[in-house]
C-alpha cells in the first residue's frame, strides 16, 4: 500500500537579541530645568541584548545612568551622568554622543569614583584522598575582600540647533560588543 506522505513548509524562527529602544519622556517647556520631572534613567545594553550588570551585592543603581534636561548658558541641554564599572569606562569621546543624530561634546565634564567592597571566600586547599579501604577530602578557604570600582562622568550635552524633539544617544564598541543607551524627550 502506498502512502502519501505530506511535506508542510516549516518556518524557522530566529531569536534575536532585543532591539535597543530609548526611553522617552514628554516635558513641558516650564519644567526644564526641574529634574524630577525631566529626568530619564538606563543602563546601556550590549548588543547580545544583555544591559550593563551592578557589581556583586549591589542594587542595578549602583550602575544606573542619569539625563535631565536643563539650561547651560540659555541653551537646552542634556546634563548626563553615567555610571559604568571600571571595566567599561571610557572618556565621553569613545561614546560617540549624538543629540538628533548630530555628534555633540561634553561641557563641564566632572568624573568621581565609588568603590565597592564585596565580602566572600576563595579556596586556598582542596585535596582528596582514595585508597581501598578510605577516602577522605579537605577543603581550607579564607574570606576575602573583593573591591568594584564605578566611575561617575558627568557632562552637559548641548545641540547645536534647538527641536521641539531632542534624542539623546550614546554608542561605543567594546570587545566586538557594541553598547547603545539613549534618551528622548518631546517638548510640549
């Protein structure tokens, strides 16, 4: 008996990592300049789709960074505070910062360090023993004290035409990993 066998045409799904999306805010034109209500927060994300990790022990916080819009010299600007670990930490300049897709530099850059100590243990001996008729293990640690450093850049970032739209965005390429972040605020 001879059978027919049906071929359906199957459709293979990809996952891929999530898309960069920045997060935006609608402000009105009056609360410039007052942070909580221009106020933005993220951590950048690689393109794996991982966002940057806090050290050990610590809240995401810790590696959170900050945009506010406010006024330098009569100008609207983003005033941007990132906290990266020591690892990814690079001068503004590697960051490739963009305000509406035109490249901006940072005026009154500040950076400060926080360094945090995570408590734990390492293993200083670790034996095993197998004979015939025993067997027996040692293992000895001492605690240690790891320490993470965060560095704090602060910078005002001013676009060199005024928009009823500013998209703020930083990019940087890291070990073949790229990391993108980025704010938008629309203006009522």
């Amino acid at each position: 008996m001879l059978r027919r066998l049906l071929v359906a045409p199957v459709a293979v799904v990809v996952a891929c990592a999530p898309a960069y999306k920045p997060v935006t805010r609608n402000v009105r034109n009056q609360d410039v300049g007052i942070d909580d209500r221009t106020r933005l927060t993220a951590r950048f994300l690689w393109d794996d789709g991982t966002p940057e990790y806090a050290p050990p022990g610590t809240s995401p916080e810790v590696v959170t960074d900050v945009a506010t819009l406010g006024r330098l010299d009569d100008r609207l600007c983003v005033r941007f505070e990132m906290r990266t670990g020591a690892k990814h930490d690079a001068p503004f300049g590697e960051w490739s910062p963009t305000i509406n897709g035109e490249p901006v530099f940072p005026e009154q850059e500040t950076v400060t360090q926080s360094i945090y100590s995570v408590d734990g243990e390492r293993t200083v001996l670790d034996a095993a023993y197998i004979a015939p008729e025993a067997a027996g293990a040692l293992t000895i640690t001492e605690p240690t004290t790891d320490q993470y450093a965060v560095i704090h850049r602060t910078a005002w970032f001013c676009p060199t035409a005024q928009a009823p739209r500013l998209e703020f965005k930083l990019r940087r390429t890291y070990n073949s990993l790229k990391a993108t972040q980025g704010f938008i605020w629309n203006l009522l």
